[in-house]
C-alpha cells in the first residue's frame, strides 16, 4: 500500500497532480460502520485524502488493514489502476477522493 503523510491539504494535492491536468475529486463521508466496497479501476489512478482524524480499515489487494488517519497531518492513500481497494470507517470520516481519468469501476 502506498502512503504518505503530508503537513496541509494543499500539499498532498500538489503532491499527487501535475499542473493543467484533468482529474476527478470526489468528496465522500462515511458514518461508523459504513463500507466502499472492494473494487477497481481498469486504468485510473485513485487517492484518497484525508484531513481529519479517524480510524478506517483499508482493503488493498487481497489485505485487510486497520489505520489510524489525520492525527494532525494529511493522510493520502494511493490505489494504482487493477488494484482491488476499499475502505470501512470505523469512525465517522469525511475524506476526498483524486481519480485520474475518468474511471470505470468493477466492484467484486
């Protein structure tokens, strides 16, 4: 799994894009308990943001593993493209999602 922490927001945005490229943001909020299903992207790239503290479970690949985010840094999780991911909160989490290209998606 792929995972960096970064100080701001802005940061992890300007670590992720190329200026004058097009992508997809997604801003997603989860209650406790809430799941994305496991699924993958035939080609797009996937990021996840988060900038507040919260506990999740993150699927990548065929493991399961539990993350403490946010704790006073910008956690950003990177998905390459046939990756199978998903994510279960734990906690109730707001976090934004970075896609690459317009993205079909393949849930299991």
């Amino acid at each position: 799994m792929f995972i960096t922490t970064l100080p701001t927001f802005r940061e992890a945005v300007d670590d992720i894009l190329p200026l004058d490229t097009v992508y997809c943001l997604l801003a997603h909020q989860l209650e406790a308990g809430q799941v994305i299903a496991s699924h993958f992207h035939d080609a797009a790239h996937e990021w996840v943001i988060v900038d507040e503290r919260g506990e999740i479970n993150v699927r990548y690949d065929t493991q399961w593993n539990e993350m403490s985010v946010g704790k006073g840094v910008v956690t950003v999780i990177h998905f390459p493209p046939k990756i199978i991911h998903g994510l279960e909160a734990k906690t109730s989490l707001k976090y934004f999602v970075i896609r690459s290209s317009k993205a079909v998606t393949h849930y299991l």
